[in-house]
C-alpha cells in the first residue's frame, strides 16, 4: 500500500507537510464521494487513488455508486453527449427516468457524509436530499461543459443550483451560476501502475505479445472507444502519415459501465482499419495499467484526437513518460500541452498528421519536447496537487467564515 511518504522524492518534503497540516483541520470530517461507475473512466481511476491519500491525512473518505438499469445509463450518456454540445435530444421522458433512478438511490442509501461530493451528472437529482438532510453538497463536472444544448443544461440548472458549490476542470467549462465555482484539474498518480517507472525489457515484452515491430514508428491512443474520442479520425491521421513514413497504429483502450455506446464505436473502428494489419485495436480489460504504461513507454508518439474533452488525463499520462504527444486543442487539454513548447496541438486531421510527421522526423525535437512535458506535469497535474486542492476546499466549505485560498 502506498503512503504519502512515497511521494517524497517526487514532489518533495514541504508538499507532503502541506498535506498533512491540511488534513489536519479535516481531522474525523467525512467526504462521501457518489458517481455512477466504480470501474471504467478517469473519475473511478482517480477516485481509487484519492480515497487511500485522503484516508491517510486523517479525512474520512467513503465512496458510493449509484445503481441504474440500461434505460437510465443510455439516458445518462445522451446527457453526456448533450454537455459536450453533440447534436442529441432528450425528451422529458427520458430526464424523468434519471429522475426516477435518482430517487430510488436516494431510498437505499445512506448519507453519513458531512460533505457529500457527486460527480457527473448521473447522481445530480440526489441534492434533492438537502433540504431534509442538510450538509454541504459539492457537485464535480468532469465534461467539457462550456457550450452545452441549452435544452438538456436548462434540465439539469434546478439541481446544480441546490449544491453549494460545482467544480470544472477548465476555466473555459464553467457557467453562469448563483453557486461558488472552483477550478480543480484532474490528475494522474505516477506511482500507480498505469504511471510507475517500467524496465526497458518489460515494455518491450508486452509491445511483443501485442505483434508488435519495435522496428518500425508506433503510433498510439489511448482512449475509450468512444466518437467524442473519434478513433475513426486517428486510423485517418495514420493513413496519412503512412503514405510517407512506415509506421504502425495502436488504438488501445476498453469500456465503462455507464457508457452503452463503446461496441458500437469498437464495430466503426474495425470497418474504418479495414483489416489493415499494421492497425492495432486492442480493447483492454479494466485491470490493464501495466499494458497501458508499456504502450505509452513503447509508442514513439501519442495522439489524443478527441472531439470533445472533459480533460484528457491520458495526455499527462504520455508527457510524464516522456513520449512526444499530438492533440486536438480542446477541452482541458491545452492546459496539459503548450503547442511547440511541451507538445503539438492541431484542429484538422491533416494538422494532426502533419505534427506526427514532425515528432517522427526530427526525434531530437521530439525527445526536448517531452522532457518539458513531463516537468509540465510534475508542476501541474499529479495527484499531491489535487489532494491538496480538494483539502483546500473542503477547508472552504466547513469553514466559510474563514479565508482559506485556492492555487
């Protein structure tokens, strides 16, 4: 098991006695973390790390998940979709049925919690729960909400303005609210296994077991399969780049519980690669962290071509390892990549690919820019950070009396 101790010699002595004098003024206080799914996504993933460290600064951590049929998660995901702003309608009818599942939840669990802390928009309706219950009531959006379909946000405004405070991930996500706003970006552990320095013989012996030719360029997603990740645009980007330089695409990723969508997306994938053998689609099991980390490790660039992007941690992922990245400036991801200082960003499939290209033909380029990312990362986006930011603001919400700063 990993303690805070562990960190030392990553982010150093003062951080960790930060955290410790924080938690501190948390002593016994209970934060109950609620979302939808418990495997599958950046929030579970996070959320099993947090839940340990918080643990260990004396707060005291729980988590729930929210229980729904296929009905209530196919709902969720066109609501999802909607905050994205894709093109999608959700009828009255289908909102009731959140509605409805959110209640139900409600009868059957417990809410021990001093601050209660629900993520997404699939356990929103709990707030209703305040008035009888009282408490502090934080809701966490971790998508990309800064143009939502204002029929589906007007939906979901009764519930966010019942919470006492809603936290994005972007300055460019948050909206008009009688709430307070905090900005708290998403983070990686780089001492999970997903992020955890790996032996050279290692990466290489998975990238073998996937059919792999190390001796030729991989270029690598790692993603969901999912089109606001548009892995069809990546097999194009490939396409492109391979009419000039031999080289091999991995699209590597798996499923979450509440996402009803991933075969479909798996199923266009495979008919766009048209049984190219040099396209690699791995659809990964939860538990795959190692095979993750090697991939990254082993790729020789690593494109993250999202449409849409709530954040986008599996570009932190890549610049931490060291790996020259490409990606789509949206979402939370030009607050990871500063273009041509740390990474490349473009707007275009042939922008995307034109950027591989680069990363491919000038290796020293390539090689300068990500040991600026992974300084980038190590400043801005490791999980001691967001433990901190979190301490902060349950600081904030126990105490609003007292002044209490978010960096």
């Amino acid at each position: 098991m990993l303690t805070l101790k562990d960190y030392e010699p990553i982010v150093g002595t003062q951080v960790l006695d930060e955290l410790k004098l924080l938690g501190q003024k948390l002593s016994g206080k209970i934060v109950q973390h609620i979302n939808s799914t418990a495997v599958g996504g950046g929030v579970a993933e996070i959320l099993n790390r947090m839940l340990p460290l918080l643990k260990e600064v004396g707060v005291d951590a729980r988590w729930d998940v929210i229980k729904g049929d296929d009905k209530f998660f196919a709902v969720t995901k066109k609501i999802h979709n909607a905050i994205h702003h894709s093109p999608t309608a959700v009828t009255p009818e289908e909102f009731d049925i959140l509605l409805e599942t959110n209640r139900e939840n409600a009868r059957n669990m417990d809410f021990p919690g001093d601050i209660i802390f629900v993520h997404d928009p699939q356990p929103i309706a709990l707030v209703d729960l305040k008035k009888e219950l009282g408490k502090k009531w934080i809701w966490r959006c971790h998508i990309d909400s800064s143009s939502p379909l204002i029929h589906v946000w007007d939906m979901l405004l009764p519930y966010i303005q019942q919470y006492d405070a809603a936290i994005f991930s972007a300055s460019v996500f948050a909206q008009t609210l009688p709430i307070h706003q905090f900005l708290i970006s998403p983070s990686i552990d780089p001492l999970s296994d997903k992020n955890r320095p790996l032996p050279r013989e290692q990466v290489n012996g998975i990238l073998d077991n996937f059919g792999l030719d190390r001796g030729r360029p991989i270029i690598t997603q790692i993603s969901r399969f999912d089109r606001l990740k548009d892995p069809c645009g990546v097999v194009e980007v490939y396409q492109l780049v391979k009419k000039y330089t031999d080289c091999q695409l991995v699209l590597a990723g798996g499923g979450a519980a509440d996402d009803p969508e991933g075969e479909a997306v798996l199923a266009e994938v495979r008919e766009k690669a048209a049984n190219d053998p040099d396209v690699h689609i791995l659809l990964l099991p939860p538990d795959s962290n190692i095979e993750i980390n090697a991939l990254q490790r082993g790729s020789d660039v690593i494109i993250q071509k999202s449409l849409k992007e709530g954040f986008g941690l599996t570009v932190s992922e890549a610049l931490w390892k060291e790996t020259p990245v490409v990606a789509s400036a949206v979402g939370g991801i030009p607050l990871q990549i500063s273009h041509q200082f740390n990474g490349l960003l473009a707007s275009t499939i042939e922008g995307i690919a034109y950027n591989v290209r680069q990363f491919l033909h000038n290796p020293k380029y390539a090689r300068l820019m990500a040991q600026h990312g992974k300084e980038h990362v190590r400043q801005n986006f490791l999980i001691t950070r967001h433990l901190r930011d979190y301490l902060l603001l349950f600081l904030a919400m126990e105490y609003p009396n007292q002044d209490f700063v978010l960096l």
